[in-house]
C-alpha cells in the first residue's frame, strides 16, 4: 500500500538556523504533497503544500520543494523562531488508477525543537 | 461555520465497550475521514468516504466502523474496545478536488 517516510523524528536548531524535514513517499501517481504544523495539544494545521506539476513553492520563511524522479519532497524553514517548535507532517495523496482518491498518508512525523 | 466538530473531547472505556466517535462538518465538504494519533506513529488514517453513501477503509481499520448517510456527518463506532485502540483520534475534512484538510479539535480515548 501507499507508504510515507519521514525523517529525522526529532530535530533541535539554535533560533535563527534552518531546519529541514525530508519526506519519501512509495506511490509515484502521488499528485498532491501538503505539511501539517501542530502545536502540543492542538490540531494540525495546513502551513504549505505543492502539486506535482510545481517543483518548488515559498510561503516567506517556509518552501517546499520537490523531487518526482526520486519520490522525495522536503520542508525547509528558515530563520527559525521559538514559535516554530512543533510536530511536523509531511503528507502525499495517492490515487487509484487515474482517479484521486482523495485521501491522506501521513508520515511519521519530526519534533521540531528551536533554542533561544 | 464552526468548522469540523468532534464529540466527545475525552472517553474512558472499558475493553469490550462499544462507542461511537461523533464528528459534522458545515462547509459541504464531500471528502470526510478519520485518523488516529500515536506517538512516533503519526497520523494514520483508519476510514474515510468521499460522499454520502461511500466509506472506504484506510491503513488500520481493523476494529472500526463507519457509515456516512449525510454529507455532513461521519460516525466512527468502536464495536468492542480494546486497550490498543487508545489514542486521539482526529476527523477531517475536504474539498475533494482541492487541497487543505481541516481538522476537528481531537477526542482523547482510553480503553482500560
């Protein structure tokens, strides 16, 4: 079945470094690649997401980019901030045949840690 | 619009209880489903349903049941609760065609 890898699991930066969260995803008729934010105690919430007709997207802080040939799409946060600590989740939405299913895969997600 | 709404917050069962997980959405949205979350386990989906009418299962269905008669409703029932089905679980909904997946706020359940 459709599966989603995510690494690293925990990840610790020092405020004003980048972090980068790489996904791999096993469905290559995957069409659709969305990242969750979610705060201790709360819902995810969408922060950015790409198609797979676009190789990279930016959203001020925040890009998305990537790599169909490889099944791999990674988050990159710039100039981290306290307020970024958080679980991250990368996503992909696999289709049936020629159809979208519509559904989402999650992978396993990553602790993201900013240090004053 | 109130968005994704879940009920109940908090549950605690005893293993061979039955319950059911209330989850209505106001914004008309066709696709529905539900996860749960463990930790280092993330967001696995259990079922979802792209109308009224169509359920499907996801990766850990085993246990669950759902039905969808209206758009705006989707029902999760545990049939026989057993301690591994304790979890927070998460309804969501979207646009099929389109991107975001909204959440409802999560329902915290334990199976003693």
């Amino acid at each position: 079945g459709e599966n989603v890898e995510q690494h690293p699991s925990t990840l610790s930066v020092q405020e004003g470094d980048s972090a980068v969260i790489k996904c791999t995803y096993s469905d290559s008729a995957s069409n659709y690649f969305p990242w969750y934010k979610q705060e201790l105690g709360k819902r995810p919430q969408l922060i950015i997401d790409i198609r797979s007709n676009v190789g990279e997207k930016k959203d001020q802080r925040i890009a998305v980019t990537l790599n169909k040939t490889a099944k791999h799409f990674s988050l990159h946060i710039t100039e981290t901030q306290p307020e970024d600590s958080a679980v991250y989740f990368c996503a992909a939405s696999p289709r049936r045949g020629s159809s979208n299913t519509g559904k989402l895969i999650f992978g396993q997600g990553t602790t993201l840690q900013v240090k004053p | 619009n109130a968005g994704v709404t879940q009920t109940p917050k908090f549950q605690v069962l005893k293993t061979g209880q039955s319950m059911t997980l209330q989850c209505a959405q106001d914004m008309n949205h066709e696709y529905m489903s539900w996860y749960r979350q463990d930790p280092g386990m993330g967001l696995r989906l259990i079922h979802y349903s792209v109308g009224a009418g169509i359920t499907d299962q996801g990766e850990v269905p085993n246990g669950y049941n759902v039905s969808r008669s209206t758009t705006e409703d989707f029902p999760l029932r545990l049939l026989s609760a057993a301690p591994s089905q304790t979890s927070v679980y998460f309804c969501a909904s979207r646009i099929f065609s389109t991107g975001e997946l909204f959440f409802g706020e999560g329902s915290r359940l334990t199976v003693l």
